[in-house]
C-alpha cells in the first residue's frame, strides 16, 4: 500500500504541527498532494482507468477548495505551501 501509518504520520508532522492534527488546512492539502502524485503516476501507466481518473479530478477540486480557504485565511503560509509542495498556480 502506498500510503502507510508512517507515511501518514510523517506528512502530519511535516505539514500540520504534530502527527495527531489531522485536521489542519496545510496537512490536509499535503496528504491531498501526496495522493494526487500516486495517482498521476498510475494513470500514467493505466491510461483507460476512467474511474481513477474521476476520483483524481475530486481530489484536485477538494485541495483546489482548501488552498482557496487557506489563501483568505493566511495568505503567507499559502505561498510558502505551494512553494513547498510545487503547486502551480
């Protein structure tokens, strides 16, 4: 499995303060990224997997929504995100 306890725990303590705030805005849209790579690299491979791809653009919209929300909120713990994490926009 590509995304383990550890690895979880390890984007939480990164992103989010501590390996128990799972609720942050900055952990969520790293663990979202984290997927959205593993995904993007299966479709690579498995092109006509039209189900994952859905579940791809969800996930997009879903990060699309909390860097909006984190972008109002704070807007320079929003660009040093995205510049950690190599999101474009």
């Amino acid at each position: 499995m590509y995304l383990t306890k550890e690895v979880k725990a390890e984007i939480f303590k990164k992103h989010g303060g501590s390996e128990s705030n799972t609720g942050s805005t900055e952990g969520q849209i790293a663990l979202f990224t984290h997927r959205i790579n593993h995904l993007t690299q299966h479709l690579k491979k498995n092109h006509k997997d039209y189900n994952t791809e859905r579940s791809l653009v969800a996930l997009v919209g879903k990060r699309r929504s909390l860097l909006d929300y984190l972008k109002k909120k704070d807007i320079e713990k929003y660009r040093s995100l995205i510049k950690e994490l190599n999101i474009r926009k």
